[in-house]
C-alpha cells in the first residue's frame, strides 16, 4: 500500500515506498538494505523569534534517538550498492546506453565508442564510473521513449546522479581529465532536466574550467603547476579533447544565453584559445589530423554538421543576448513613436 509513512532511503531518493506496514519495504528488501526503518515525514517546529534569541549551552547527546535512521550509514550504503551496480553492469548495457545517449544528444558528440569502451573493459577506476553514471542518470530519464527490457536493470537516476556527483566533488580539484569534464557536461543536462537550474549552471562553469585548465597544459608555453604531469594524448584522444570543448561551448550558449550570467566562451575567445575547429563526422570516429579555425573555408558540406551545429548555437546566443539586452527596449520605444 502506499502512505505517507516512509523509510529513510526512498523518502532521500523520492521514491514511492511500497510496504505492508512494516520493515523492510520493497525497495530495501531488494537491494538488501538493512537500516529500513518507516516513519512518518519530518516537519521542523516553528520556534517563537524569543526562543530563537536565546543562546543555552546544551551538551550534545551521544546516544541516537530510538528509531531514528543511520544517515551516514545509510548514505554510504546506497553508494557502495550504486558502486558495484556499475561494476557489475555487463559491456552490452554499457554499449546499448552509449547508443541512445549519441542519438538523443547529438549536441554533445564527445563520447568516443571505441575509447568509451575502453574506460570499462578492465578495472573500472572512480572517475570513469563517474561518467558512466552520469550517462545513465541521464538516459534514465528518456525511457519512456526506449524500447528494450535491459533498461529495466538499471537504478533510479537520481542514484546515479548522486553517486556520480560525490565522486566529481573529489575529483574537480585533481589533474584535469576529460573523463571528469565529460561527466559534469552530462550532469548539465541532467540537471537541467529536471529543473535544478542552478546544480545545471554550476557542473557547466566547473566542467569549462577543468576543459581550459586542460587545454592550457597543451598550448601554455609554462605550466601554471609544474607538480600535474599530463600526458600528451595520441591523436584520436586529442579529436576527443576537441570535440568535448565544443560541447562545452554549446552548453555555455544553452545555459547562459538570455540570463544575467554571462557566458565563460564565446567564439571570439575559443580563436584565442586556439581551438582547433570542430571535428567533422567521419574524422571523430577514425581519427584526422585537425585544422585551426583559421583554416576554415565555406561553405560547410554534410562532413562538418557538427561545426553547422556550433554556429547554429552562437546565432542562438548572440540572438538572446539582442532579446535580453535591447529587444524589450527597442519594443517599447517603437511603441511610444507610434
């Protein structure tokens, strides 16, 4: 039956929790959690703005309230069962999962297949799990619109994504891997889906930065931290590279047109920035060797679709900047002359 007693996990995870009235609930029970403890929703008393003034020195109790749910406990129990999903998730869902994010995202063409795959074929390290959860939070969301039994095995996105953001949280601060940038771009839609548009503005700027901080270590003549060594990728890593820093511009244009923010790339600086142009469709998927946008000559064929689509998204920005800045104004004063 459903009520609005709850556990602990499924009311975190805003989940419906199905019970029979007592422990554990269908979702615990499942995956094994043992900490399943049904309750009703928490509502914080309103305290008078007298007793908020006051200041007492109450010592702390060490011993928990009875019944009340281990969070850290609960916490990293969710994120050791999330953890060993997604070591255990077969190449096949992996693969089918790549598939239907490429076709539903075609904006964000910067997951490789063959280097994807790679990431998961051995031992699966943090940061690459990270991507691949965040993947699945994402494609998560799109299936209603997915034919296939196999999306069945997967966990609720807002496990992925959870999980994913604890590991990228550690991760922001180390050695600038594109792995790590492509995961909070993944986010970014993610996010945005669901309508956290500031969780959505933070992963974009904090993916943009870990993208320029690893573009400057391949251009800057001096490193700005001597002590991060980063290797020099082969040429089919180096189109990788490329191709996930135009994805940073489009989301930058998707994200910050139209607001108060301002962008943090503009095409102007990607030329600065010596950015080479955007990789054309077969050149992504067998390697090519890269042209700077200097190079540049039109008019564009089907080869450079990805490029059309990057100026397709600053005509897109530059028109809501007009809208934001001075087409209101420009309405009103034509109005007036009238």
């Amino acid at each position: 039956m459903r009520t609005s007693v709850s556990c602990e996990a499924c009311r975190k995870s805003k989940l419906r929790c199905i019970h029979s009235g007592s422990p554990p609930c269908e979702r615990c029970d499942k995956f094994g959690y043992p900490d399943c403890q049904l309750s009703r929703p928490r509502v914080k008393p309103i305290r008078r703005a007298a007793a908020r003034a006051r200041v007492t020195d109450v010592e702390p109790s060490t011993t928990p309230a009875l019944g009340a749910p281990s969070s850290p406990t609960l916490g990293t129990s969710l994120s050791n069962d999330v953890d060993g999903h997604l070591v255990m998730l077969p190449m096949g869902t992996i693969i089918k999962a790549l598939h239907v994010f490429r076709t539903n995202f075609p904006e964000m063409n910067m997951l490789h297949p063959d280097l994807f795959s790679r990431l998961f074929l051995s031992e699966r390290v943090a940061n690459s799990k990270a991507l691949l959860a965040a993947l699945l939070a994402a494609i998560k969301k799109e299936e209603c619109y997915i034919d296939g039994t196999w999306m069945k095995q997967l966990l609720p996105s807002e496990e992925y994504a959870s999980f994913s953001r604890g590991i990228l949280s550690n991760a922001m601060l180390g050695p600038p891997e594109v792995v790590v940038v492509q995961a909070h771009l993944i986010l970014t839609l993610y996010e945005w889906g669901v309508r956290d548009f500031q969780k959505a503005w933070v992963h974009c700027g904090i993916g943009i930065r870990i993208m320029q901080s690893l573009h400057s270590t391949r251009i800057a003549p001096f490193s700005l931290d001597e002590t991060i060594d980063v290797e020099r990728p082969d040429e089919l890593s180096q189109i990788v590279e490329t191709a996930t820093y135009w994805a940073c511009f489009i989301l930058d244009c998707t994200i910050n047109s139209g607001t108060y923010n301002p962008r943090m790339l503009s095409m102007a600086e990607m030329l600065k920035l010596q950015v080479p142009r955007a990789p054309p469709a077969s050149g992504f998927l067998f390697g090519f060797k890269q042209k700077a946008m200097t190079e540049r000559r039109l008019p564009l064929g089907i080869e450079e679709c990805y490029e059309i689509l990057v100026d397709g998204f600053e005509i897109y920005a530059e028109v809501m900047k007009f809208v934001f800045k001075m087409g209101k104004v420009s309405a009103i004063s034509g109005n007036m002359a009238k």
